[in-house]
C-alpha cells in the first residue's frame, strides 16, 4: 500500500515542486509561531489526530513512518519522534494532500490560529529536531528561523537523504532506517529540552533495566540491600551523563570579552570525571587547556565548564580532547588551541588487561600550536601536570 501512493525517485517534476516553491513564499514578514511549545509530548498517533481533516490519509502514513523507523533510532530519540520527522518527509499522491504540503501552506498563511490543530505535532517534531546533533545552520536567508517556511528538500540520490530545515540546523536525516550521519564534534544537549514528565519517564525506565540487570546477573533486587538499588543506579547514570542537558552556549553564557592579550593563556590541572563509552565504566584524570588569544578571551571558569560538559557523556578520551579543544576554538577564534588530557582508565584497570598503573595521554593542536613548535613547547612545559 505505501509503496503505491510513494513517489518514484525518477519522478523529477514532483521533486522539484518540492525544490522551488519559492512563488509560495509570503512577501511579507509574520508573525512568530506561538503555542505549540507548551503542549505535551504526546505519541504520533495521538499528534496527527486533528490532522485528519487536512491530511486524510495522515493515521495509515503515520503507522508506514514508524514503521520505517530503525530500531532503536539514532540520536537517543523515541520512536515517536524519530517517526515524526519521517513522516514529514514522505510523498503520497496525491500531493496536495501530503503531510508536508499542507504544514508548508499552513505555516505560510498569514492567520496563525490555522496552525493551532498542528501544535501537538509540531511539538513532537521541533522536540525531535532539537535532539539531533547539528551539522550547520542555514536557511533560506541564512538566518535561522520557523516563522514561515518549514521545508525540506529530499535528495534524488540512491542513499535517500533529507535536508531539513529547523530554527537551529540543517540535519541530515536518513529516511531508510531513520539514522542521522554523526557529527563527532557538535554540541548539542540531547536532554537539554527534557520536560520534567520526560525527565521522570526516562528515571522510571532506566530503574526498570537496572533491576532486570540485577536478575540477569542472579541478584534478588527484593533483597534489602538492593531494595532502591535500581533508582539510585539509574540517577547516578544520569548525573554521570549531565552533560546531555547542556551545550557550550549554554556554559558560556556571553563570558566572552575583548581584550588585547597576546600571551598565552593556560588553566591547568582541570579534574575531569567521564564513562568510557565502551564498557561504561568510569575514566578520570586531569586536563590543561591553553590558548593564544587573537583580541578576545574567555572566562576562565567557563573553560573547566566546557570541559564538564563534554566529560560527562559517554565518551572515549580522544574524541573529548578534541572536542574542548574545538568548542574553544568555535568560542573566541584564538590563534590557536592546546588541549592535554590525562586518564587512568577503569576497563583497563578493572578488567581486561588489568593495568593498574596505566595511563593515557592524549593532546590536540589547533592553530598556532600545529604549526610552531616553540609555542608548542611552552605549553607542554607550563601545562605539566603537577
């Protein structure tokens, strides 16, 4: 049945109605998009219910998206969600009454209180988009917005994959298996818009694995001892992983100032706690970041918190190193960056090759530190770990 109403990728006229619909556009400015951000997060069943006046066909495509999704979906999103956003990029015939189409002509109308049926679902997708790790930001004008265009553009390439435009990024989205490409090095906070009933739904369902752990492994979690085990299990996880609910312009928080500074720049000794991505067992240690200044500089405590954001996440050390040093980098365009971080690592100690004096030294190089050794070596010697 899906595979009749969908378009064919040959299809070019179809698509490109997609691609140039710009004589749809409103000449004139409108008003922002308010209301949708206080509805619930409900399931996509229940989102696309008032759709069905506009979008007839909208509860059976509903269930072909979801079922469209990978299992579980990338990006840490519920199937819901993962689901909304594919659904958003499928075609049926006729076209008029896809999904897209009609949001498109909605969010271009000039009264708002036609969007008010579409808030739930709004909501779902939005939420969804913001969970996904951010690529670049762009839109039509190059100046991120959702006050009227909300667009896609669907890709004829045999991968199948979607651009889509939200008011922070261009994600792409694979539609085969609900996957987006990662970005190694982006910031975004995948709880950062948790509501509290999400917050609590994911307490109640992390106790709930925790304590089917405790059996598997041939505990009684009825015994006393282990009586709260799960909760305390499943908050610690989430302390652990508060990094999630933070990006860098978060920490940063406008601690940026102009300043003709031209010497180096060091905090070190900074301690840093995180879980091996792994095993999920812990990896601490001690990080120094240094940097060269070019008319700007940072706060000082805001560079142990973007080290904070980024160890507290599942992570492996080279990756975190590069990370700090790239948000710096992002943050005050210095003339060059220096990260050096050193771990003992619990899977290597604990387990495996059960090295109980190891440690691990990773650096990154950015800028005037890759490319002049001497500034290179002064670094390394003031950033020694004491």
């Amino acid at each position: 049945m899906a595979k009749k109403n969908s378009v064919h990728d040959d299809d070019g006229s179809q698509h490109n109605q997609r691609f140039f619909d710009i004589a749809g556009e409103p000449c004139e400015m409108l008003l922002p998009i308010q209301g949708y951000e206080k509805k619930p997060l409900v399931s996509l069943e229940e989102a696309v219910e008032p759709l069905v006046q506009f979008v007839p066909d909208i509860k059976r495509m509903a269930y072909v998206a979801k079922m469209k999704c990978r299992n579980p979906p990338a990006d840490h999103l519920s199937q819901d969600e993962s689901a909304s956003i594919i659904l958003y990029s499928m075609e049926w015939k006729p076209q008029e009454e896809c999904l897209y189409y009609v949001l498109n002509a909605t969010l271009r109308a000039e009264s708002r209180e036609k969007l008010v049926p579409w808030f739930l679902y709004l909501k779902l997708v939005l939420t969804a988009l913001s969970h996904l790790p951010s690529l670049q930001r762009l839109t039509d004008n190059k100046t991120p917005n959702i006050f009227y265009n909300f667009d896609d553009i669907k890709s004829q390439e045999e991968n199948k994959k979607i651009l889509i435009l939200t008011e922070s990024n261009v994600d792409q989205y694979d539609l085969n298996n609900g996957n987006r490409r990662q970005n190694i090095s982006d910031d975004n906070a995948l709880r950062e818009n948790d509501t509290q009933t999400v917050h609590d739904n994911r307490l109640k369902s992390m106790t709930s694995f925790y304590k089917d752990i405790l059996i598997s492994i041939g505990e009684d979690p009825t015994r006393e001892g282990l009586l709260k085990t799960p909760t305390r299990a499943a908050e610690a996880m989430l302390f652990f992983t508060k990094g999630y609910e933070q990006c860098v312009s978060d920490v940063l928080n406008d601690a940026i100032f102009e300043e003709k500074c031209e010497n180096m720049v060091i905090v070190k000794d900074i301690d840093i706690y995180s879980l091996c991505e792994h095993h999920l067992v812990p990896f601490f240690g001690k990080v120094s970041v240094g940097y060269l200044p070019n008319a700007k500089v940072i706060g000082l405590s805001k560079i142990a918190r973007i080290v904070e954001v980024y160890s507290r996440r599942l992570q492996v050390q080279e990756r975190l190193t590069r990370q700090i040093a790239e948000a710096i980098q992002e943050a005050v365009q210095p003339r060059g960056v220096a990260v050096i971080i050193e771990c003992a690592h619990m899977c290597m100690v604990m387990r495996g090759a059960q090295k109980v004096n190891s440690r691990t030294t990773t650096s990154a190089m950015l800028g005037v530190f890759r490319n002049d050794h001497k500034s290179r070596e002064e670094f390394l010697s003031l950033a020694r770990f004491t």
